[in-house]
C-alpha cells in the first residue's frame, strides 16, 4: 500500500514540475488560436483567397476565370472598383480543390478556406513526424527549437494571412515523402499526392527530377505512374465541366507576369539584364537543373534519398516564380534539420531565421526574402558534421 502511494506521490510530483512547460506550451498554443482569429477580423487578411473565390465563381459559370475583365467584376462584389484585380495564375489542376468555394459567399467561404488550409498544415505536419518516428528519431521533433520554429515559421504564417494555396501544396508534398519513404512505402500513392504540387509546377521542378531518376535506379515507375496518373485526373475533370478551360489557360500564359520580382535568382537576373525576358527568368533553373541532373546520375540509391532535402531550398532559390509563402515548402527540409543536424544551436538557428523574416522591413519588397531558402541551403549544407554530409551530397557512403 505505501509502495503505490509513493509511486502515485512521485507520479504527481513529475507532473507538478512538468506544469510550467504545459502552461507555457497553452498559453503559446492560445495565442496561435487567438492570431487565426485575428486573420478574420482583419479587412487586409487573406487577400489572395479572392483570386479563387472569384475564379471558382466564374469557372462555375462557363466564363473565363483567366480574363481580367470578367475577375475584376466579381471582384468588385467584394472589394468595389478596384483598378488592379488580384488574377488567378494556377494551372487549371486548382480547380477540383476551389470549385466549391462558389456555393458560398465571400465571408463564409473565407472561413472554410482557413479552416482548409489548417487543415492541409496539420496533416503535412503529420506526415513529416509519422515518417521520422518510423526510424526513431521523433525525440528530435518534440525539442524546444523545433517547437518555437513551427510556432513562428513564417512562411506558414504568412500563408494562412493571405489565404494562399501553399499549406494544400504542402500536405501533398509531404504525403509524397511519406508515403515514398515511409515505414510502408506506396509508391503509386506517392505520386498522386505530389501530382497535388503541380498547382504550381515550377516550385518543385527538381523534385520531379528526383523522383525520375528514383525511377531510373529502382527499375521501379509506379511514383511516376501514380504521379501522371494524378495529373491526369486534376488536369481532366475540369475539361468535363469546362471545354475550354485549358485553352484559356494557355492562352494567358503567353504573357506571363514577368514584372512580379520575386525571391529567386530569376528574379534578380532579370533585374540585372532589365528587361521582363522569359528565357533570362528560366535560366537559373535551366543551369540548376542540368547541374542536378549530373550529380543525381552519379548517385547510389542508397543516398539519393537525402540529397532530396538539399534540392527542395535549391528548387525554391532558381525557379522562374516564387513567393514567400511557397516557401512553406521547406517545412519537411527543417524536420530533416531537426533529426539529422548536431547542436542545438542550430535549431535555433532555424527560429532566428523565422524572426528575421518577422522583423525584415516589408517595404523592401518579396525579392529582399531570397536569403530565408539560402539559410535552409546552409543549414543543410555547410552546418552539420561538413565531412559526412559532403559525402552523402557527393552519394558516396558516409
């Protein structure tokens, strides 16, 4: 009897001093829930949700959701005469996944394309922690540094405010990762979720390339299979609505807005030449991807695996396009930062990165954020044990 009081004492004990650490850990959870409410109320919050919002309408009416004219006049519904419409860029793969924003109003659909992206974050989340628990390393997640970075990282701050697509192209991605190097691998299902990042197909080019030359080595197509197949389908059902909808599609691209800067090299070779050209836009990412193509053709499979961390910041830093909140991309290569990576410190190198951006001067412009994708390509790069990564990059054995 008093051996089950002393353990029921020392049990209480334990979680007497755990209690600061909880308290702490609601009242920084509360503030999160607080800082979503917070997106609600604002006027200026979730300002590109209207792009879909407005195209999701006029897809449903057989109009042309890619015309300036016919989004300005939805728009206006909302946001009264405005002379420059917020257009809408995606492939016209978005439109399973907006398609039912037209049922709603405005308001209302604002809220359940918050609680979406929520969503999709969550099970992003879910899918990176799921995979490195399978080879016991979940212990590196749940620390202090990789708790506040997640907290504070702003690329998925920044997402939620605008109501941007980027959390549904996260959780695709790391269901990619999952699922193809998971505990359980399905490859086949693998490819269906990254064929969900081809919304916006130039964030990740090397990543395809990746999961080509995976392909090549394993004498294995089903990732490709299941990520064609997935095009197919994202890239179909909106023909069976709307005949004309790719035809739309083309038609506006080409004229893409080359007078976007960005954060990425494209962005500032452009600024360099001076002139909006689509080809100098595209050579980062033509250089890059020759360079990455010759370096996976030398890999053995057994490290191509995580030369996948390295490509996705370097993905991000030479595409044609790219904005700060697609940067919500590099959440998987921090998690790799976080379970692979010796010393605390640099995890919390991570959280400076977040509050940088945080304190950045916004009039700067997007293109100044270039350096949070080059700080992840560090991380992975130059900070670690140098001679044992150098070795996997290099896909000799460590």
């Amino acid at each position: 009897m008093m051996g089950i009081v002393g353990r029921s004492m020392a049990c209480l004990a334990n979680s007497t001093r755990r209690s600061p650490k909880k308290i702490l850990t609601y009242v920084i959870l509360a503030a999160v829930v607080c800082a979503l409410a917070a997106l609600l109320a604002s006027e200026t919050a979730t300002i590109d949700y209207i792009q879909y919002w407005a195209g999701a309408k006029i897809f449903v009416g057989h109009g042309n959701p890619f015309d300036v004219a016919q989004i300005r006049a939805v728009e206006a519904e909302v946001w009264g005469n405005q002379p420059l419409p917020i257009l809408l860029w995606n492939t016209p793969l978005i439109f399973p996944f907006i398609a039912p924003l037209a049922a709603f109003d405005y308001h209302l659909g604002r809220l359940l394309w918050l609680f979406f992206q929520v969503g999709c974050a969550v099970a992003g989340l879910r899918c990176v922690y799921l995979m490195w628990r399978a080879i016991g390393k979940q212990g590196a997640l749940r620390q202090k540094p990789v708790f506040f970075f997640l907290v504070t990282f702003y690329p998925g701050l920044l997402s939620l405010h605008d109501g941007q697509v980027s959390p549904l192209l996260l959780a695709g991605f790391c269901g990619y990762l999952y699922w193809a190097y998971g505990p359980k691998p399905r490859p086949f299902i693998a490819g269906l979720l990254l064929s969900i990042t081809l919304l916006k197909p130039h964030l990740l080019y090397l990543v395809y390339l990746h999961a080509l030359f995976v392909a090549w080595q394993t004498k294995s197509v089903r990732a490709l299979a299941g990520l064609v197949v997935g095009a197919l389908v994202l890239g179909t059902l909106p023909l069976l609505y709307h005949a004309q909808i790719w035809s739309y599609y083309t038609e506006v691209m080409r004229n893409p807005p080359l007078y976007w800067q960005t954060p990425t090299l494209g962005s500032y070779l452009q600024g360099l030449v001076g002139q909006p050209i689509a080809w100098v836009r595209a050579l980062p990412a033509l250089l890059i991807g020759l360079c990455a193509a010759f370096v996976m053709a030398r890999c053995k499979q057994s490290s191509i695996h995580t030369l996948l961390y390295t490509l996705v910041p370097l993905s991000l830093l030479s595409s044609p396009y790219g904005w700060v909140f697609d940067q919500m991309l590099l959440l998987p290569t921090a998690a790799y930062v976080a379970c692979e990576l010796k010393g605390r410190w640099r995890l919390w190198c991570m959280v400076c990165l977040n509050f940088l951006m945080l304190c950045f001067p916004a009039h700067f412009g997007q293109q100044a954020f270039i350096w949070y994708s080059a700080g992840f390509l560090l991380l992975v790069v130059r900070l670690p044990n140098r001679q044992d990564l150098r070795h996997r990059l290099l896909c000799k054995e460590s």
